[in-house]
C-alpha cells in the first residue's frame, strides 16, 4: 500500500478531479468528426473546440503557479513510499523533459524564429481567456502574422502533454490506491 501525506494526498485528488474529463476529450480524438490536418492546418470547427477544451485542463498543468502543475504533482508523487510510484514518475519526467526540449526549440515563420513554447503558451492563454482581453488576442494576432502553422505546432504540443498527463494520472491512481480508470469527476 501506499502512503501520501494527507496534504499531498489533497493536492494530488485536486489534479485527478481537474483533468477527469480529459480522459473523455482524448477518447473522442478518434472519432470521426470531420476533422482533417492538412499541411499543419487544421480544418474542422469541431476539432479546434475539442482541442480548446483539452487545452483546458493543459494549461492547469503546464503552467508553474497553477497548483496542479506538473512538477508540483511529480514532488508530491516522488515523495511517496512506494517504488512503483517512484519509477513511474522518473519513467514520466523523462518523457516529458523530451517535450520541453521541443518547447524550447523552435520555427522559422514568415522569417521569424518563433519558439514553440512561445505559441503554446499563447495557445492555451487563447483557450482560456479567448474572450478576454489581450490574452486571448495573442494566439490570434500570431495566426494572423505566421499562418495557420502555428495551430498545427499548438495542436501538435497539446496532445504530447495531454497524453503526459493521462501517464501521470495513472500514477497519482496507483498512489492514491483508486480503482482502475479515470476518476469519476466531482469526486
């Protein structure tokens, strides 16, 4: 059996509560809904709102000061007692270190270098805030000023950490010794 503190417990039910429903979001991905990628451009209304909500849960995870951020979770994790626990977290940092790299790197568009975290972060600040302000603008003036590329790198980014996510997911279960499968959200 395994042994989180209670806090650490609290924290990580908060990431599995949070990200329940993308389990269902990534689900969906396979259906056909008439989405089409086409030369990095993605092309169905109905799939770009699918990726805003995947995005969702994304950027909780992503971003440093949100509390279910990624490293946060993977402390907490780490500092359990059990060693499936333990290499299941190493096994996922080092698979997610690849994504950073990739973040961290970047395109030529329209003669610019652009980092892919760049348009990530711009991505899922678009996601959240697309009817806020400047925030939600910035995504938008990109795609205006580099093409429709960059939803593809967005989309692209996405779904490597959602898929990190569901890997971490499956580790905080066995950590907090739930039934197998996604938590039931509101729980």
């Amino acid at each position: 059996m395994t042994v989180l503190n209670a806090e650490g417990a609290s924290k990580i039910r908060m990431f599995r509560n949070v990200i329940a429903d993308l389990h269902d979001l990534i689900e969906v991905e396979d259906s056909a809904d008439g989405f089409r990628m086409v030369r990095g451009y993605v092309e169905s209304d109905a799939a770009l709102s699918r990726m805003r909500d995947i995005s969702i849960p994304v950027r909780r995870s992503y971003m440093p000061t949100d509390p279910i951020n990624l490293d946060k979770m993977c402390a907490i994790l780490e500092g359990c007692d059990s060693e499936e626990v333990k290499n299941r977290v190493a096994g996922f940092k080092a698979r997610y270190a690849l994504i950073r790299q990739e973040l961290e790197s970047g395109s030529i568009l329209d003669e610019t270098r652009v980092l892919h975290g760049e348009i990530l972060e711009a991505w899922l600040d678009a996601a959240l805030y697309k009817d806020f302000g400047d925030r939600g603008k910035q995504f938008n003036e990109m795609v205006n000023r580099f093409g429709k590329t960059v939803e593809g790198i967005a989309w692209h980014l996405t779904e490597r950490i959602a898929e990190r996510i569901l890997e971490l997911d499956e580790t905080a279960r066995i950590a907090l010794g739930d039934p197998e499968g996604p938590v039931e959200p509101g729980t």
